[in-house]
C-alpha cells in the first residue's frame, strides 16, 4: 500500500495557476477546444472558476456533458488546455480522476450486484483498501437515505434510488471535487429535495467541490455560488451567483401612494441614488450605510404610502435568457 | 461520513498500489461467476477427464498390474506425446465449453447497464479493466488445462523416475504454450463478442457460432476457390495444427505451422481492436 492519505493538489507534472488566495481554481479553461468526428462540440472555453459549488448551464446540445467527459479525460481536447484543482487534463489525467468523483447522467450501474457490493468495488477501484472500502460503502449509503435497503439488487432499485446509488459510488472514496450531471433527471419533487439538500450539505461542509451540471435553473439556483452558461459550444455567460445576489440587494423597486417628488428628495439626501418611473413608481440603489427600514421611515414620515417593494433582483432565469438571447 | 452522523467526510487513510488495481475487478468477476450453480457444476465436471488420466497414468506405472495381464507387450498403455495431446485437446474442448458460460458475463453487464464511465471516471484506465476482465477468465480456464495437464505429467515423473522427466520434459512446455495459446484466444474472443453484443445469451451463442461458422465458412472457401486456405478461417484447426506440431506428432492437416500462427495472431489483433473500439466511457458518435 501506498500511504498517499492526504491528497495533495500539485501533480509532479502540472504547474498550476494559483487563485487568488495561492489555491488552484477549481477549473481553469484556456481556449479549451473539442472535435468529436467532424462537428466542434466545445469551441475556445476559456474562463477560470473557485467556488465551492459551479453550475453548468445551457440548452440540451450546448456541450455541458462534453465538458465535463473532456475534464475527467474520456474525451481528447482538440485544442487549448484546462485544468481541474490545478491539474492538466492532458497530462494528469489519473490524478484528476483520484481527485474526483462522477455522478453521470444516464443509468449506470451493475443490475445484478447488491448496492453495498457495488459501492465498495467502486471504493477498492479508487484505491481504498478492502475493509475502508466496505466500511465507507456503507457510510455513504446510509448518507444518501439507502441504507435500509443497500443489500438489495440494484436493479430491483427505482429511478430515485439508482440516482441516490450514484451519488453514493461517486462520494465514497472522498474526493476533492464531485461532477454532478443532471442529478435531479427523473425525481419525484421529495426525492429531488432529498437530492439537493445533500449537495447543499456537502457544498456547507467544506471538504469538497462540487460541479452541477444541470437544465434545471432552479437546482443550479439553490445549489450553487458560480455559474457557467453554454450555448451552442461556447461560452456566453460566467458569474458569480452570491456576488450578484448581493448586489441585487441594493437595489429596489418601489410603488407608492402620494407625492414621489418628496420621497426622492428624501432618498437622496440620504446618499442614494434615485430615478422616476411612469406610475408612481421608483428605481433606488441604495447607499452601502442605508438599510431597506429607512426607507420604510422615511416614506412614513413624508407621508408616503410604499404599496409595493422589490428587490430588482436578476433571477438565475433573467441571467440565462438573456445568456441565451446573446448573439454567438 | 458516517453512520451515525451522517456528514460527509472526506477519506484520508491509506490507498492500495495502482498496479494492483485491476485485480479488484478480478476478485469480483470470479465472485459473480463461481455464483451460478451450473458453472460450477461444469467447472467441477472439467476435473473428470484429468482425474482418469490420473488413474491411466498410475495404472500405466503399475508394474504387478500390467505384467499379469500382460498389457506392456500389447503397447495399450503408453504414457507419450500422444497421451498428453490428447489430454490437451479433451481440455481444451472443455475450456471452450467453459467459455461459452463463463466469458460473456464478464463485460457485457456492464455495457449493457452503462457501467462503464463509473469504472473510468476512476484512476482506472481501460487497459486495466480488460486486463482485471481477461484475467479471471485466464485464471478459471487455468484451472482446466495446464494446470491439472502440469500435474498429470509431474505424476507420471515423480511413478516413471527422473530419465523420463528428462526425456520428456520439452511436453511441458509444449503443455504450457499451446493452453496459454487457446487461453488467450478464448478470452480476448468472449471478451470481444460480448462487448460487441452487449447480450451475454447472444454473446453465448455468437462464441459457438464463431467455431462453427468459421469451419462451415472456411469448407465453403475451400470448395469455391479450390484452395485450403479456407482453413484459416476454422479456429480449432489452426489450434489442431499448432498442438500437432508442439506434440511432435504427425499431422494430415493442409495449413502451415506459419499460416496457423498468422491466423491465429490476427484473430486475437481483431478482438483487441474490438475490445479497445467499445471499452470505452462513452461511444463518441461521429
């Protein structure tokens, strides 16, 4: 046995690019190109993300599973380079894949193997010795709500089960990073909550990285802080989700009752910025020491009735439609 | 993770040589396989030809035995080449048997349930997996040919004294070579049919088939082209061929020692690059 418990990030043959804080991005792209037969699937990615959690966002055919088989090195890049926790995809390749754990999109698994015999192969394939393996086999499916049932055939499981399986056999082994492709496709709404508030909890418990792949706004939406949005093989949109939910916080939507023109000159005086809009309605960006209740005192006091307030706040489906509405 | 807690933790404790990682797929393949109560069965019934060997080969060393009835003379009794290729050739038709049960089950549920990018998304490369797959298989297919052969001859030794040792002991080799020869045939043909089929029944059925077929096909060229090159065509020819040679015993069969080995290397090239098109992640769809 080898002792390589902990898992270091710098591979002897990759020289990483450090984030901002010294730490390799998550998943650094560089003109990352891929050709499968004639068609160009994956056309000069080029962007660098470190959250703890990325969404990969697009239409079907846009070339979010490509991207993620391109990253575990089941498909050659064509051109360009990229690197996953500081490692090259072309030359460390066996490093990425002990780092990470895959959680593909269609059925995957052996029917005739109970779930606990199936995660524990998986374990001892990613190196964990025979008792580890079998141990964590059953940890992570007891993690994942199977674990009454782990001695049954796995294909006698339902849909929400074979799902919860895969995540299983991808996070038994510990990895440092998790790709998950499309893991809510054919849940039941409790089961897809079940689904979802266990990559929150893996997202919260700070051991690991995890990349969504997923059509679904709404699961990227609670699931993740960055997200990456392709169409058509490129990339046309990159953001971070937590950065602009806070930004979105300052600004404000208000329709009122009475004067507008004295709760502008109220607002301003405040050191906010404030536009007029047919309807009695107004635009507010507010000042970084201003909180929403001042507003609410101020109105009170200019004898103002707010009968509608909005954070004008870009959801996840703003942001892709207006992604998708980009022109190539 | 863990049980009681249920969080997610992360593993940090030792990991296992990454050369030795094929044989986990080994070890569960041999699982799965020995579950089957007729292959079992079949693997047990391979024994019985060896086991009456045995007793041919003590029977053959008896003195007191074949001086009362007087079989030496009679020359019925021999322990020869021709002994050992016959043993040879009775096992070998067993391990096809064997085969036809045990090889296509080894890759194609996996193909079939999509399993396949769980074992690559691993550091686990593909060259591996045919490997951990090839190996269990070679090893049962062991079992039933050199093996219990490699016993028959150190028996018939240890009863004959070391000048037939001596004298004999090219045979072993000859034992070795030809079952690792067919060892390798039967597995990189099961291995390469049931990844083409995805369907262990068709998978099955497309082994004997290949047998078969190939020797009607290979009559059928003969009598078109008038040519014996047709012979290429029927695997268990070119084996018959090969062992003829290895065993020094004489043969009427019309192909080459030459034309046999180009064959069968072929044979066994066609599979590889069969096995390497369709062992894979995900098929890329041109």
């Amino acid at each position: 046995m080898t002792s390589s418990g902990s898992i270091a990030f710098q591979a002897s043959g990759g020289q990483p690019a450090a984030g901002p804080h010294g730490v390799p991005p998550v998943i650094n792209l560089r003109e990352l190109s891929v050709r499968l037969g004639k068609r160009d699937i994956l056309k000069s990615l080029t962007g660098s993300f470190s959250g703890r959690s990325i969404g990969l966002l697009g239409p079907n055919g846009a070339g979010k599973s490509t991207l993620i088989n391109t990253l575990l090195g089941f498909y050659p890049p064509s051109g360009g380079s990229a690197e996953v926790l500081g490692l090259d995809i072309r030359r460390n390749s066996r490093e990425i894949r002990a780092l990470t754990g895959y959680m593909p999109e269609n059925d995957a698994f052996v029917s005739k193997m109970s779930a606990v015999t199936f995660i524990r192969m998986m374990a001892e394939l990613s190196g964990l010795p025979p008792g580890a393996a079998l141990e964590r086999a059953h940890e992570a499916l007891f993690y994942v709500g199977l674990g009454e049932a782990r001695y049954r055939k796995l294909g006698a499981y339902s849909l929400g089960m074979k799902q919860m399986a895969k995540l299983a056999q991808a996070i038994v082994h510990g990895p440092k990073l998790i790709i998950l492709d499309e893991p809510t496709n054919g849940l039941d709404p409790p089961a897809r909550q079940r689904m979802i508030r266990l990559i929150r909890e893996m997202r919260a418990s700070k051991e690991i990285h995890i990349v969504l792949c997923s059509h679904l706004l709404r699961d990227v939406e609670e699931c993740c802080e960055e997200v990456l949005i392709l169409k058509q093989g490129r990339i046309v949109h990159q953001s971070n989700l937590e950065e602009e939910r806070r930004t979105n916080r300052r600004f404000l939507e208000l329709e009122i009752w009475g004067d507008p023109g004295l709760l502008t000159g109220a607002i301003e005086r405040l050191g906010c910025e404030c536009a007029l809009a047919p309807g009695n309605r107004l635009k507010v960006i507010l000042a970084p020491e201003v909180e929403v209740r001042d507003v609410y005192r101020i109105a009170a006091e200019q004898d103002v009735r707010i009968r509608r307030l909005n954070f004008r706040r870009d959801t996840l489906e703003d942001i892709f439609l207006k992604a998708m509405e980009t022109p190539q | 993770m863990s049980v009681h807690k249920r969080s997610y933790r992360a593993y940090a404790g030792p990991l296992t040589a990454e050369w030795s990682r094929f044989l986990v797929l080994q070890r569960y393949a041999r699982e799965s396989m020995f579950r089957s109560r007729i292959q079992t069965s079949l693997f047990v019934l391979c024994f019985f030809y060896p086991v009456l060997s045995l007793a041919f080969v003590y029977l053959a060393n008896n003195a007191s035995f074949l001086t009362r009835f007087d079989i030496r003379a009679a020359g019925i009794l021999r322990i020869d080449a021709q002994f050992f290729l016959t043993l040879t050739s009775v096992q070998n038709v067993l391990a096809f048997i064997l085969t036809i049960f045990s090889g296509p089950g080894l890759i194609s549920p996996d193909l079939a349930n999509g399993a396949l990018p769980l074992y690559f998304c691993r550091p686990f490369s593909r060259a591996e997996y045919i490997l951990g797959k090839a190996s269990c298989l070679a090893i049962l297919l062991s079992w039933v040919t050199w093996v219990p052969e490699l016993v028959l001859f150190a028996v018939q030794s240890s009863l004959a004294g070391f000048g037939w040792f001596k004298a004999n002991l090219w045979m072993a080799g000859s034992i070795m070579l030809i079952s690792w020869v067919w060892i390798a045939v039967l597995c990189l043909l099961s291995l390469a049919l049931s990844a083409w089929v995805r369907w262990r029944l068709v998978a099955g059925a497309l082994l004997l088939g290949v047998l078969f077929v190939g020797a009607g096909f290979g009559q059928a060229v003969n009598r078109i082209l008038g040519t014996d090159y047709g012979y290429v065509f029927d695997i268990a020819n070119l084996i018959a061929t090969i062992s003829c040679r290895l065993f020094g015993v004489a043969t009427t069969l019309p192909i080459s020692q030459t034309e046999a080995w180009s064959a069968l290397l072929s044979i066994c090239a066609a599979c590889l690059l069969l096995l390497w098109r369709k062992v894979r992640a995900y098929e890329v769809v041109k």
